[in-house]
C-alpha cells in the first residue's frame, strides 16, 4: 500500500493525458492558446498504461484520466482499453468538459467506460459562453443525454464562482430533479492562469447549501458519501447535490489521490510542486521496482496539508489545465 507518514492509504489515481483544451474556461485557462507542452514532451499511450500498472500494484484501484480535456488526445478509447484490462482496477473514469463526448462515446464504451464526470458551469448558452469563452453547450447536453443512454454513470462538476454560481443554483436544482444527475460543486481553487484568484471570489459551499434552500428547500445529508464530496439531496428524495469545500473546509486529512501530470511529473498533492521526474524514469532504464520505490517515496513525503486556508499556502507554479484535474 502507499502510505504517508500520516497514515492516509492512496488507493487513487489521476492521470493526465495533455494539457490541450477546446475551452478557456475562466477558472483555469488564459483567454489565448498558452505555450502548450511538445507533443515529444508527452507521455505515450505505452508509458501512461506501464506507470498505472506499476501503481495498480501497489494498492491502487481508482483511475480517472483528466487534462485539459483528456478527448482532444486522438484515439483515448485506446488508452481506456488497456487500462481497464489491468487487473486490481475497481474503476475507472473520465474527467471531460463534454464538448467531444458524442462523437467518442461509443469506441470509450467499447473499450469499456463506464463512469464519467462533466464539467459543466451553466446551463444557458450565454453563461456557458461567459464561463468558458467559447459555446457549445447543446454538444455537451447532448453527450451526457447519450452517455445516460448507454447506463454510464455520470455526474455534473461545477466550479462555485461568487457573482457567477449564485444565478445558476436554480437552475442546476431542476436539472438534478429532472434527471437525478448529480451535481457537485467545487469551490475556485488558485489554480487560475489569470492569477486573478482570492479569497472573495470562492462562493463557499456553506452559502451554496443555504441559497439551494431558500430557492428549493432544504437539503439532508446523505448517510454515505463519495468522498471528497459531502452529498445531500432534497427531501422529496429527488435530486443530489454535492459539495466539495476545497478551500474554505479543506479534507486533506482524508486525501487518497495522487497526480501524474500529461508531461509524466509526479504530484502527491494538487497543491504541491513536482514530486518526481516519472517520465526520465519511463525513457531510461529504470525497471519497475525503482519506478515503484520513486513512487512510494513521493507519497512519504507528502505534506499533512495543502495550507490554502492558511499562512502557509504557497500558490502553485503550474495552473489546473498542466496538472490535471
């Protein structure tokens, strides 16, 4: 098992397959094309299924390939193939904005995906066009509405931005009630390319909950929940919604997951700096065993917490499309 010194077990994954994306989301991305890595930079398809194979031995279960937005790789459904061949795997998912799934959803089926999270932060074409400098958003209904067809598992992240969000609430409580869709919201984290993050603009999940209820009713707590996120639901039963207080209640003491970013560094923790040079080791003549100690030496010297809700915090250096979500 990887295990850190304070004993938290990592039983979970995130692999980035690029840094490219077909958005600007506000949140993550500059509003022009920034300096994208060389695609000779990039992990191959051989390197990502070896490290993730290396991983699944010891101990992990959970793998969700992220990016940017993991479907501009040409030909993913073949990555996701010979993933969920790896025995040990409990799941395996995909992080995706939604604007490509239509057109792939059925070879990512094939090859045997079945659990897949949206990025999704509004749901009219004008905010949608605000949050992310570009339009489409029929394209992404349209591939949840497709994958729900198939009897995927799927499930709406939206980031909470104040003077933003708030006008959404109603919205996004009719469309879980209409389609028992989860959605969860995930607080702005610092991770912006813009630089342009603070405190004030973090709409907290506390007020989130509070809006929900004075809009829809009240929220109960669900018994069991699918951690990071606390999950509640209308009382009627219809309808979940999930939080994720990354900043203002950050659940570092119970963090499971690690990083492997599109260009093959390491990151015990999403707030961190490198933890390790996985692609020097993938293109050398390293053999699993010294790729597996470099990876359990990673998670041992992983920090009790990442220190966004305190003096310690110190912004990272990469912004969220070039670690991966």
């Amino acid at each position: 098992m990887l295990i850190d010194s304070f004993g938290r077990k990592h039983t979970s994954l995130r692999v980035s397959v690029t840094d490219r994306c077909n958005l600007r989301c506000t949140y993550c991305m500059p509003a022009e094309t920034p300096d994208y890595q060389d695609r000779c930079e990039i992990l191959t398809f051989e390197e990502i299924e070896r490290f993730v194979r290396i991983a699944v031995g010891l101990g992990v279960d959970d793998v969700r390939f992220t990016g940017g937005e993991p479907l501009v790789r040409a030909e993913l459904h073949k990555l996701v193939r010979d993933v969920v061949r790896i025995e040990g795997l409990r799941k395996v998912s995909l992080t995706t904005n939604g604007i490509l799934l239509s057109a792939q959803l059925a070879d990512l089926f094939s090859a045997g995906l079945r659990s897949i999270n949206v990025s999704l932060d509004a749901l009219d074409e004008e905010s949608f066009r605000t949050a992310t400098r570009r339009g489409g958003l029929q394209k992404v209904l349209d591939g949840i509405a497709a994958a729900r067809e198939l009897g995927m598992s799927v499930k709406i992240n939206a980031i909470a931005l104040r003077g933003f969000t708030e006008q959404q609430i109603a919205a996004f409580g009719d469309f879980t009630r209409e389609t028992n869709i989860p959605i969860r919201f995930i607080e702005f984290m610092p991770l912006d390319t813009d630089g342009k993050w603070d405190p004030q603009s973090v709409l907290t999940g506390a007020e989130i909950l509070d809006r929900f209820a004075k809009i829809m009713g009240p929220l109960a707590p669900l018994e069991t929940n699918d951690s990071p996120a606390t999950d509640y639901q209308f009382r009627d039963g219809r309808g979940t919604i999930g939080i994720i207080p990354s900043v203002s209640e950050p659940f570092c003491g119970t963090c499971n997951r690690f990083r492997l970013t599109a260009d093959g560094q390491l990151r015990n923790c999403l707030f961190g700096a490198d933890s390790a040079d996985i692609r020097a080791l993938l293109r050398s003549d390293a053999d699993d065993n010294t790729i597996a100690a470099t990876i359990r030496h990673a998670i041992a010297e992983k920090k009790a917490g990442h220190g966004s809700d305190d003096l310690s915090f110190v912004r990272p250096t990469r912004p969220m499309y070039s670690i991966g979500g």
